[in-house]
C-alpha cells in the first residue's frame, strides 16, 4: 500500500497566503492585494476563454475581485484559494450574456478560418493559424468543457480542482476535459500531427 | 465534414494515465484503493485532499496492461501525442493573448491591476466606484452600461427607492392636505387657515389698487340653517367689517344659513383698493372651479390686480 494513502495533507493554502488572508479577514484592506495578485494572470487568462472581448474580459476579472474582497471573510482555506477564484469567475462568467456581447454574434458554422496569413514569416503565420483554430474550436465548446480543458491545460489543475471550480464530481469533470480535447483535436488535427 | 479521429476503447484511459499526472491510474494503480471511496465525497466543499486517488473511472486500469497496449496501438500513441501536443498548443495559445493583452487594451497590466484592486477596494468600503473602465471607453454604449459597479449601484437601489417611496407619500400628504382644506366641501369642517389663505391673497391683492378683483357673493339658502363660511370666519376672526359693507360684496348676515355658496367674479367690481374683499368658502365645488377657470381665462384682470 503506497504510503501516501493514508496521509491528507491539506492542499489549500501556501504560508504566505494563509499569513495575508489572516491579514485580509483581520480587517487589513492592503493584504488583499499580495494575496489576490499572484492569481490575476490565471483568472485573466480564463476570462479571456469566456470573453472574446479583452475589456469584457478585465471587467470579468475586476467584477470576480470584487466578490472576492467581499467573500473572504467567510473564506475558511478548505479549498485552495485559486479554487475558489476560478470558481467565483467561472460563475460570473455563466450568467446568461452578462459577458459575452464582446463576443461575435455571427454563428460559428459561418466562420471561415483563414487557411493561410500572407505578412507575417511561415512559423508566425502557422503559430497564427493555430491559434486561430484553437480558439474557433475552443469557441465551440460548451462553456463547462471549455472551462475544464483550460483548467487542466493551460493551469495544470488537477480533477479534483476542476470539479470543485465547475461544482460537478471528479469523474465529471475528466470526461469534460476528455470530451473537450476529442472535439479540438478533431478540428485542429492536422495542426497536431507530427 | 471534418473526418472523425480513429478511436480505440482504450484511447481516454490511457490519455487518463499517460497524460493526466495526478491521475489515480499513475500513481495508485497497484494499490487498493478505489476512486469510489472519494467521488461519494465532499467534492465541492473541498474535501478533495491532495494525493487522493481521484475516483475517475480509472482506477481499475491496469498500467502495466494499458502500457503494453500504448505501445502496440497505433491509434492510443497517435492521440496521446495529439494530446500533449494540444495541451502545449493551449497554454502557448493563451500566454500569447495575456502577452497581448496590454497591446490590445492600451493599459499596461500593472495599471490594470491596480485599477481592479482599486475598485475591489472601494466597492468593499461601501463607496460606489466610478464607472469601469479607461480601457472600456473606446467600446459601445450598451456595452459600457455595463459596469460592474452595476451590481453595486444595484444593492444601493432599494434605499434609494424607498426614501424616493417616503417622499412621495409626504408629498401626496401635504398636497392632499393643503387641496382638502383649500377646497374643503363643508364649509363648517373647512380649517379656517387654510380657507384663509384665497381670502388673504384675495386682500393683499385688492389693496394693489385694482378694481376688477374679484368679489364674492354668498347666497345664503336659509333651509339649510347653517351659516356662511366667509361669514362666520369674518365674524369669528373680528372682521366684521369686511362683510356687508362694502358695495362689491354680498354682505352675508353672521346671522343668516347658507347652505351653499357660490363665489363668483365680479369684473365690474368698484372695489378700490383700500376695500378688501370678502371671498366665502365655496360650498359649492363646482362654483369655485368654475370661478377659477373664468379667473384664468381673464389673466389682465390678474395682472392688473397684481
């Protein structure tokens, strides 16, 4: 039996944040800015998943600091506090068209994906496209597996995580990641091929 | 249509495996511990503990058996690599547009962050921040409506419609109040105060000087057997001698019943402006909003009084 097993470490806090959130609920309005700081360029880069619009997209951010600072202190810590962010950011961003009019309303079977960009050199022109197709097919993801697979590509979460950002079970949370990346492996195959 | 990817039954356990580092199959494949003792858990509330076998589904794979099927199932190596390579094609996809960020909103990423903390800060200490955002101006008006210092304004909203709500009943209050005792049907109930104040305008107005200020004529109707309004009042308040004596007023007896009274202009009055005049209180509703409008429809006369 792997030694492992039996131990339950708590995963949720580092020192350093439990020490400025003990700040932050202590009434120390300046500790929330190194607690939440290190976790802005995650909860942007999710935001920007669910908001074509980049200003939609720092709105996103800004309304989830917002409920963040109001939410600590009923913060407990038995979460890991970028859980619980992501989670706050992903309920903001599902509900319904609060931040998406940035988003094009042209339907998604409609767009035509430029095949080639002309100005920039080959590689750039290549990395181009496949972001193009990434994000196309990204687009065509419901919002739950869009938000899996970015969580666990793109920060590395583990299943647990996901599932407690997205409020589903662990094994949910895997066959959204799976289904999501069978769907954007499918359109963007030849960008993925040796 | 796009061709599907080749599929193998075993293709998502061993991304599951192979893939997925913290995965139960990498880790606890061997050991006896079974993901079902956590899915039943606490997802939510967090009682997912790190180093916990995850309950994915996958812990029942072998992965001695799923490596000896990787390496001999082309379509499992093909999807794997697939997969990795997606994983990398997305991270690198999306630090690209948080490095672009700052290019495509024109405000350096540190200034957006102070702004966020600035607003987090200001909507926690209860002040409504300005309007977001410096970088959201250059987009649509409906868009910019959108603030997400509507939420705030939003939570301040019901105080103000309330204290709106309570001014509104004050103010129904004072004007149902000033309209009931200005146009007071029972002339007998009528607050003499307020009654007052046509007879003071109508006093103050004649001593301007001019003589087509109205006149006010009572009729008494002595069945009714109760006494004039004006009448009692100029008798009450020690003004007698504002009733009957002059030659532009009906001199109403303090003695006399009036059921109903009619106040009615007397354009041709010879009032002059020493001589006030006498208005009753109408009993007679109509006769007073019929005063008023033939009062309005002759503004030289107002004009000239004033």
């Amino acid at each position: 039996m792997d030694p492992r097993v039996g131990q339950r470490p708590r995963p949720s806090l580092t020192d350093g944040e439990r020490h400025w959130l003990s700040r932050c609920q202590a009434g120390d309005s300046a500790a929330f800015q190194p607690l939440l700081r290190p976790h802005l360029p995650g909860l942007l880069a999710l935001a920007k998943r669910h908001c074509r619009d980049p200003h939609w997209a720092e709105d996103l951010v800004q309304e989830t600091l917002v409920r963040a600072f109001r939410g600590l202190p009923d913060f407990r810590g038995d979460s890991a506090l970028r859980t619980w962010l992501f989670r706050i950011l992903v309920r903001l961003a599902a509900e319904p068209q609060r931040w998406r009019r940035g988003e094009r309303s042209q339907p998604l079977g409609e767009i035509d994906v430029p095949d080639h960009l002309g100005a920039p050199a080959e590689h750039d022109a290549m990395a181009r496209e496949l972001q193009d197709r990434l994000d196309e097919a990204m687009e065509r993801l419901t919002v739950r597996q869009r938000t899996a697979l970015h969580l666990r590509a793109v920060e590395g979460m583990d299943y647990a995580g996901i599932s407690a950002v997205l409020a589903c079970s662990p094994v949910a949370a895997r066959m959204h990641v799976l289904e999501a990346r069978r769907k954007v492996m499918e359109r963007v195959r030849e960008h993925l091929d040796p | 249509m796009r061709p599907t990817l080749p599929e193998c039954p075993k293709t998502n356990a061993v991304l599951a495996i192979h893939l997925d580092g913290d995965v139960a199959g990498s880790d606890f494949a061997g050991s006896d511990i079974s993901g079902s003792d956590i899915a039943g858990g606490d997802i939510a509330g967090g009682g997912w503990e790190a180093g916990e076998p995850e309950g994915a589904g996958f812990d029942f794979a072998c992965s001695e058996t799923l490596g000896a099927h990787l390496r001999a199932c082309a379509i499992c190596q093909s999807l794997l690599l697939r997969a990795r390579r997606l994983d990398a094609a997305l991270a690198a996809d999306s630090g690209r547009a948080l490095a672009e960020h700052p290019r495509e909103t024109g405000a350096g990423y540190e200034e957006i962050a102070q702004r966020w903390f600035a607003v987090a800060a200001a909507a926690h200490d209860g002040a409504v921040p300005s309007p977001v955002v410096s970088s959201s101006c250059n987009a649509e008006p409906s868009q910019r409506e959108r603030a997400p210092s509507a939420d705030i304004a939003a939570a301040t909203s019901p105080a103000l419609a309330t204290y709106t709500a309570a001014l509104c009943v004050l103010a129904a209050a004072v004007a149902a109040f000033l309209l009931l005792g200005h146009w007071g049907s029972d002339p007998g109930s009528s607050d003499p105060g307020s009654s007052d104040t046509a007879s003071s305008d109508t006093a103050s107005s004649d001593t301007t000087g001019s003589d087509t200020a109205r006149s006010s004529t009572a009729k008494s109707d002595a069945s009714s057997g109760e006494p004039s309004a004006g009448a009692a009042r100029a008798s009450a308040s020690g003004h007698a001698d504002l009733v009957g004596d002059e030659p532009r007023t009906v001199p109403v007896p303090a003695s006399s019943t009036a059921r109903e009274s009619e106040v009615a202009p007397d354009a041709e009055s010879t009032a002059t402006a020493s001589q006030p005049a006498v208005i009753a209180v109408a009993g007679d509703t109509q006769a007073l909003l019929r005063w008023r409008r033939e009062r309005r429809a002759a503004p030289g006369q107002d004009s000239a009084r004033t």
